[in-house]
C-alpha cells in the first residue's frame, strides 16, 4: 500500500481554514465526506472517540487522526496543511501545522495501522516537512508524498 494511491489531490486541502483542534478535525471529516460519501456523523464520532482517549498530535509538527467506523467500505486518507499553527494537544506540546487524518472499517484496521506507521516514518524526515509546509495546492503536496515514498 502507497499513500500517494490513498492520497489524491482532491483528498487534500491546502490551506485548511479552520484555527482550532475541533474545527481542523470537522474540516478533514468533511474532506474525507465529499472524497467517499461516507456519513459524516458516524466518521466525525470515530475520530473524535479516539482523539478523547489521547491526542493524536503526532510530533513534530504534524497530528494523524484517525478512527474505525462501518460507514466506510475501505481505507480511506485526507491530509491538509494549516495556514497557522494549531495547539492539538501534541505530545511534543508543539502546534501543529500537517494534518493526516486516516479511517476505515473495523475489517481494514492492519491497514489503518499500516498506513498510521508509513506516514509516522514519513513526517519524521525533516526536509518532507518543509517541503509539506510550503507545498502551494494540493497537487504539490501530493506530489511531494508521492516523491518520498520512492526515495
């Protein structure tokens, strides 16, 4: 499994608007909504079940929300890059500005888990952040995913 595949332009927003956690979170469920037609209240529930558990604030600058919810037939990936950074409660306490948000169906959690992990071993690479952070639309920013998984 790519995320570049899991990971088109059209499931990406660049920037995002939103300027707090609840609202970044709305942002991408709405996202992950128009890209698979999921229900955005029974996603958005999932997301948010796990995010109350502990904060998905990753590290360095970037969360990865995710959640399991039967609404979706199959993985599915959005990510965005906020215009400012966010306070998400990261476990570095730094703010955020890289958004991944994963979910899928309990039948496709070891690829949840897959994907949490390629995309935690990604964003560790000082020089993708940056070129995440200063990726112009959502087409640049695919690309430059597509690029790291081939390097």
């Amino acid at each position: 499994m790519l995320l570049g595949q899991l990971l088109p332009a059209d499931h990406i927003k660049v920037p995002l608007e939103s300027r707090d956690k609840p609202s970044v979170l709305h942002e991408l469920v709405d996202l992950l909504v128009r890209a698979t037609g999921a229900e955005e209240a029974d996603v958005l529930r999932a997301v948010n079940e796990r995010e109350d558990c502990l904060s998905t604030g990753f590290g360095y600058g970037v969360a990865i929300p995710h959640g399991r919810t039967p609404t979706l037939s199959g993985l599915s990936l959005v990510a965005g890059r906020s215009g400012a950074p966010i306070d998400f409660g990261a476990v570095d306490g730094q703010p955020v500005r890289l958004f991944f948000l994963v979910a899928g169906p309990e039948s496709a959690a070891a690829d949840q888990v897959r994907a949490l992990a390629r995309i935690a071993r990604l964003v560790r690479r000082d020089y993708l952040r940056e070129r995440l952070l200063k990726a112009g639309s959502a087409e640049d920013f695919a690309q430059v995913v597509r690029e790291a998984e081939t390097t």
